[in-house]
C-alpha cells in the first residue's frame, strides 16, 4: 500500500493498493509475493513520466525481472512466482494493472463489478470459446491452474484496465483466489455492501478459512471519500481510445449520401423511372441505416464504466441481501456451534446465543439484511472465542509435553 502524503504527492502520483499471491515452495512464494508488493509501488514512482498508466505497466515489468533474478541466483528459489494486481486511484481515475488470477472489483452501490480478467487456464479456455460458463461449472478442469505470473520468466504480459470512473462511497477490493475461490462474488459483494470495511475483511477472511480457503487470503478494500481533485474521467477517456469530440455527431459522410439518395429517388419518380428510383431509395436507406448504427456505437462506448484499456469490467453483479446469503451464514454459525461441542469446549456465551437467535428472527421475518449483519457478528465473535480455546489448548499440550520430560530426567 502507498499512499500519498500529501496534496502534491497526490496529483502526481496517486494512491496505489497491491496485492500478490506467492507460488511454488512455502519460502520462494513468500518472497515473491513479498519482492511484488515492495517493488510494485517503487518502480511505479520511480519510473513515472506523468502517464500513470504507462509507469503502473513497467512498474509490474521491472518487478517481474527483479523477482526472476533473484530467482535465477538461488536454486531453491529457481522458477517461484506470484500473481499480483494493482490498482492506482490518481485524478484521471482508477487504473488497475494485473497479472494472474488475483483480482480487483469495484463496489458502486448495489452494483459490483470484476475489474480484471483472471490469467487462468478456465478464463483463457472460456475467452476462446472453447468451454462455456456451464461446462466449466460441471467440469474437473482445474480451477487454480494460472496461465501468467509474475518471475518465472524474463519478461510478463501485463494486462491495464482503465481508467474508470469515481464517485464518492466507491469500494475498491483486491483479493487473492484464496478469497475468491472460497466466496462467490455476489457474496462479497453483498458483505461488502452491507458491513464496514473493517468488519466485511475480517468476515470474508473468517468465513473463507471455515470453508477450507488456504492460509494465503488476501483483502485489501479501499474506499473513495473524497472527490477534490479528481479530474472528469468521462473527458479523459476520449483521447485513450483514439476517438474525438466529433464521434457524438451523427457521421456527416453517411448524412450526404442518404441525403443525396432519397433527392434522387424523388427525382427518379417525376420523371418515371421506377426501376432506379427503387435502386436510389435502397442505397439512401442503407447510408442511413449505417450511419445510425455507427453513430448509436459510439455513444454506447461513453458508459461510466467504459474504460481507455482493457476491456473490463468483466462480470457485474445486482447486489441484495437475500434468503440465500443469509442461509448460508446461518449454516456458517451452526457449524462453529458444532466444532465447539466436536472440540469440547465451554458453551459460547448467552450474549452470542441471543445474537444468533436475533438474526434467525430477522431472516424470519424476511429482513435479510439485518440476519446477514447479525450472523456476521456471531460468526465473529465466535471465531475469536475459538482462537482463544485453541490457543489455550496448545498451551496445555506445550505444558504437559514439558511435564513429561521432567519426569523422564534422571539425577545423579
């Protein structure tokens, strides 16, 4: 994470958030992931010229040779790499660069959308049209199966997306797969939503351990509150794509020769030449058709999300509290309550017991999002009680571990 310490700092370079998610052997993934987050932010500012898409690409560029050297020195780091994306918030906008599968979504009220395209084996298979959405549901083809990362070669593909638009109250979540492989995004989306961002980081990395996610889970959230300084990203994205002011208006090429068909075909009709009159009343309605059709696809192009790189957002969600969520957190809550009764472990407190009872009564009476924001809180809290049994439980083992060494000592 860098963030600008000052007004200047901030209208030329920005906030930047990172996240990376190291592979290969426990310590080489470690320090790649670690070399990523480092580097990232330094190469950024380092290698700035004022187009700050341009100093985030080279940025993951120059990070990549720095981890594949390290790598290339030391035969047990030979090969370790990492996924890593970064997002840069600056006045254009959001701009976010990305290799991997770690991702970036960007939560606007109820809408929430997936910023980044994943570099993995399912995403690529699906993008060429080789597996549908449905088949890959079905499938056993391996979901954590990436196609770039950033060390193991000399040189990486960095993919930009941006830059998009901000508005005050937008929430910014970079995660590794250990989140999203653990959580659906309509479930991040709705928690993100619902909760402080406090309290949905700690939720999402609780509820992902619960159902099996790897010790590496990732969640950074950032959170826009202010505008002052933020340039019109709307204007500012016309020159990224190579477009003008002029491709608002109506194409003038296709207007002449509509114009000049349908004159024609007028003429055509006084002076009885039925056959050509048909001919240049086609070829009018043609220019017409075409010309509408160019002028309705530029303007599609100016949408808040549209972006001058990439092609993201990539999926996009309608956020609700919902039977469903709050089911499946009921369900979250009922398997703690067990894994304390499997463990032996005192009875949760009443202070808990009655907020789950609140959050079954709210789900009840059909108020979802307060039996979401409920179970959240009982899920919390017992996870910390949890981690103080566990932790007092390997007290005990530790101290009776020495109490049978102790007995085993022989003096003379």
């Amino acid at each position: 994470m860098l963030l600008a310490s000052d007004g200047a700092s901030w209208e030329k370079f920005g906030h930047m958030l990172v996240v990376a998610d190291g592979m290969g052997a426990h310590a080489a993934g470690e320090l790649a992931s670690q070399l990523a987050v480092e580097q990232i932010p330094l190469h950024y500012q380092k290698l700035f010229r004022g187009v700050p898409s341009e100093a985030l690409e080279l940025s993951l560029v120059e990070t990549n040779a720095e981890i594949y050297r390290r790598g290339q020195a030391n035969p047990e780091f030979r090969s370790m790499g990492t996924t890593a994306c970064a997002l840069a918030i600056v006045p254009e906008g959001a701009i976010v660069a990305h290799v991997g599968d770690s991702r970036v979504y960007r939560l606007r009220g109820n809408h929430f959308e997936q910023l980044t395209f994943d570099h993995s084996l399912v995403w690529e298979m699906r993008a060429a049209g080789d597996i549908s959405e449905e088949a890959i549901r079905n499938s056993t083809i391996p979901k954590n199966v990436i196609t770039r990362s950033l060390g193991p070669n000399p040189s990486v593909m960095v993919d930009i997306e941006g830059p998009y638009s901000l508005q005050v109250g937008d929430k910014f979540l970079l995660c590794s797969d250990g989140l999203s492989g653990q959580l659906g995004d309509e479930e991040i989306g709705t928690l993100l939503m619902l909760l402080d961002i406090d309290t949905a980081v700690q939720a999402m990395v609780d509820i992902a351990n619960l159902r099996g996610g790897p010790d590496n889970i990732t969640v950074v959230i950032g959170e826009v509150r202010s505008l002052e300084g933020i340039a019109n990203v709307q204007e500012s994205k016309a020159p990224n794509r190579g477009t003008g002011a002029k491709q608002n208006q109506y194409p003038v090429g296709f207007a002449v020769v509509s114009a000049i068909g349908a004159l024609l075909t007028v003429v055509l009709l006084l002076l009885g030449q039925f056959p050509m009159a048909l001919v240049s009343m086609v070829t009018s309605l043609v220019a017409f058709g075409s010309g509408w059709f160019k002028f309705r696809s530029t303007q599609g192009g100016s949408s808040s999300t549209a972006s001058g790189h990439g092609k993201g957002p990539y999926r996009q969600y309608r956020c609700k509290a919902d039977v469903t969520l709050a089911a499946n957190l009921d369900h979250v809550v009922e398997e703690l309550k067990n894994w304390f009764k499997d463990n032996e472990w005192s009875t949760p407190p009443d202070s808990i017991s009655q907020v789950i009872t609140k959050s079954k009564e709210a789900a009840a009476a059909r108020n979802f999002s307060s039996a979401i924001q409920l179970s959240v809180q009982a899920i919390l809290e017992l996870m910390k009680l949890a981690r103080d049994n566990q932790h007092k439980d390997e007290v005990k083992a530790e101290e009776a571990t020495l109490d049978e060494d102790d007995d085993g000592i022989i003096d003379y």
